[in-house]
C-alpha cells in the first residue's frame, strides 16, 4: 500500500508541475544588471520577459516590448542571476510532518526563511520521509504551497552506523551486506526517489570510533543507482569514509572532513579522474558547539580542503546541510567560501555547477529558452560575495516565490 501511494504521489507532482508552468503568468524583470553566467560581462539596463515558466526575451531597455498583462519588477539597481541550487538540505524539522495536511502558510513562510528567503530555485534532499516530501512536492508543484523544485535522496547507513546526532529512537536503514544494499537502493528506486546517500562515515560520538561502510555495500548500492542514471551522495567522516566513496564509485561528497588534514595527492587524483563533486557545508563546522579555538583550526583545515579541491579542477556545489542545521542565513557560508574561491567560483557552485552536474540542461544560466528561474540580488556578488545573500526576489519557473517585504 505505501508503495502504490507514494507513486501515485509522484505522478501527481509531474503532473501538478507541468500545470505550474503551463498557468505561469508573462512576468517582466525591467531595469536591473543581469549575469547570464557566473563568466559573463553583466548586461545592464536589461529586461528579462518569462511566459509559461521560460524565458523568453532577454535585452536591454527599449527593445523588447513589454505586454500589456505581465507583472513588471522594477530591478534597477538591482542584479540579476540565475536561480540558486542548495546541494545539501534537509526536510526533518517537525513543520514537515504536516506536508499532506497542514495549511499552505505554515509551510510556505518556513521554506522562505529556510531556502527561497535565500534565493533557492532548486534543492537536493540528503534525508527526508519519502511521504512527507511527496506530499510537498506535490503541493509545491501545484503551487499551493511556494518553495523550489526538490529532489529527493534515500539514506542507507552501515551495520551500527546510527549517528550520535540521531535520536535513538529513530530507526535507520541500515545494510550489513552488499546484498542488503541492493535490495534497499532498489526499493528506493521503485519508490521515485532521485538518488541515493550514504554514510560511508557516521559520528558515533567522542569517545567512540566513527563506523564506516565497507566499499563493497555502498558499491552494491551505487551499481543500483547508476543503472538508472542517479546520483549517489556520501558522507564521510574521517579518512576511511573517503576511501570507501571513491573505491564505491560515489558521485558527490556532502560534506568536507574536519578529522582529515587535507586530501592526499592519490584522493586528489581520485576525485578528478571519477568526477567526484563536493558541497563544503563549511558553516555547518564553524557552529560546532565547541570551544571557538578549536572551531577556527577546523574551519581552516576545511577551507584548505576546498581550496585543495577546487584548484585540482574539481566540481563544487553549494550545500548547507539546513534543515539538520537552523543555520539559514547563507552569508557565513559565502564568506567562508571565498576564502578558498573567487566570488565568480561561488556564483558557480549556486547555479552553472549543478546544473550541468546534475544535467539540468535548461536550468543554471539566464538566456532565451532556459527555465525561469531567476534570484533578483540588492548587489552586485562579484564585487562583494556576500551580496549572495541579500535577496530581494526569488522566482521560480517564471512565478515569485519570495520577494522581500
């Protein structure tokens, strides 16, 4: 029975998404600098038209004529990128559980000071009941509730792999076998689910060792997901976790490991060789609840990672681990960011990165014929990366999904 439910929910969400763009008003974003690419040389005084959830013109004032029905945003001194990926979330906070049921608001006012407050367009889910994020994304889809295109991803732990951080309580999905992981990718699979994570590393606290997946059982369920062209994420947590990614075959690392100093040459190699991508998270370590000395040593050691990882011409994608996080603001990740990238790298990982990792053909750029996902910015984020987080709108496939008060 669940699982006729959950694909019926599924099917609805395709459904209900290809109605949103259908329904979607013309909308014109006049007078604003636009960056069609994290590369390109902005376009000023530029209009943007979007009709049916696409763009349809882009050009500067003047001409392009503007019709007579579209909602026009004024954007002048105002810049305009594309919309922004988040490649590491998660929807566990209890407003969630209310996703089939619950009023729209509710819902709608915590996505906006979670995700599209901050300009998200589209997320990636590393752990969230399948039920729970069918319902949403189908009431997004249809457009009741507002918030980004999200994809989904099932979790598979190893034999007594249950995080510290985890309540007890709480049981996990856990393979002991590559058999055992098979069976599991592949029901998740049969479910809809978008990918798969794995936690080839899991904290078991302190004064315990961390418990790795051994490589045969994530390569079991990455063999699963590769079969039908999905991507595989990985959380390691120390040295051995990273190993067992890379033997796996693993797509995408969630997070940088702040109990390894940097990455060996042969991980390096590895990571370029396999296409390995990574979302820092680097935030997320530097609110660790221990003494701040020893937060700034691992916060350094990260940021050494990603630099290590991006100048070895590695994939990066923003991720913030939000949702196990309450961490919103997105503006201490930039600015740790940029420390190992240039503002033009960040403005990368939110949108041509992912987009192209992901093989979101029409998503990731602002140009005639691409979705119409759009983040309307209060400054200029190449002269200053912090602009990344001062969204005074955030459309989605041609419809306002935040827009600041």
């Amino acid at each position: 029975m669940i699982r006729y439910w959950l694909r019926a929910a599924l099917l609805s969400c395709v459904v209900g998404l290809s109605g949103f763009a259908a329904d979607a008003q013309t909308l014109v974003l006049r007078g604003g600098s636009v960056y069609a690419s994290p590369d390109a040389t902005p376009l000023t005084g530029a209009v943007i038209v979007a009709t049916g959830g696409v763009i349809t013109a882009i050009s500067r004032t003047g001409e392009v004529q503007i019709p007579a029905e579209a909602r026009v945003i004024d954007c002048t001194g105002k810049t305009i990128v594309a919309g922004f990926w988040n490649s590491h979330v998660h929807f566990t906070e209890p407003v969630w559980r209310t996703s089939a049921t619950g009023p729209a608001a509710p819902l709608t006012a915590h996505m906006q000071e979670m995700l599209t407050k901050w300009g998200v367009t589209t997320a990636w889910s590393l752990g969230t009941n399948p039920e729970d994020g069918f319902a949403l994304r189908r009431r997004i889809s249809s457009g009741e509730v507002l918030g980004p295109t999200i994809f989904f991803a099932g979790s598979i732990f190893a034999k007594d792999g249950h995080p510290a951080y985890l309540p007890p309580e709480i049981r996990l999905p856990e393979a002991d076998s590559p058999e055992r992981a098979t069976g599991m990718a592949r029901y998740y699979m049969e479910l809809g689910l978008d990918g798969i994570k794995l936690f080839t590393g899991s904290y078991k606290g302190e004064d315990k060792p961390v418990v790795n997946m051994d490589a045969a059982i994530a390569k079991a369920a990455v063999d699963v997901a590769h079969a039908v062209g999905k991507p595989v994420f990985a959380h390691p947590q120390n040295t051995a976790g990273i190993e067992a990614l890379i033997a796996a075959g693993v797509d995408v690392m969630a997070h940088t490991v702040g109990r390894q100093p940097g990455y060996t040459p042969e991980q390096l190699a590895s990571f370029k060789r396999q296409n390995i991508g990574l979302t820092p998270t680097l935030s997320l370590f530097a609110k660790l609840p221990i003494p701040p000395e020893i937060a700034a040593r691992i916060v350094d050691n990260i940021v050494s990672q990603l630099k290590g990882f991006a100048e070895n011409g590695g994939t990066v994608l923003f991720g913030t681990d939000v949702g196990y996080t309450q961490l919103y603001d997105t503006t201490l990740e930039y600015e740790l960011m940029r420390r190992a990238l240039s503002e033009r790298q960040v403005l990368a990982s939110l949108t041509t990165n992912p987009a192209a990792y992901f093989k979101a053909a029409k998503k990731g750029r602002v140009e005639t014929g691409f979705d119409a996902d759009l983040v309307v910015l209060e400054g200029d984020p190449i002269a200053d990366v912090r602009k990344l987080a001062k969204v005074a709108t955030t459309i989605r496939a041609g419809q306002v999904i935040y827009q600041k008060p």
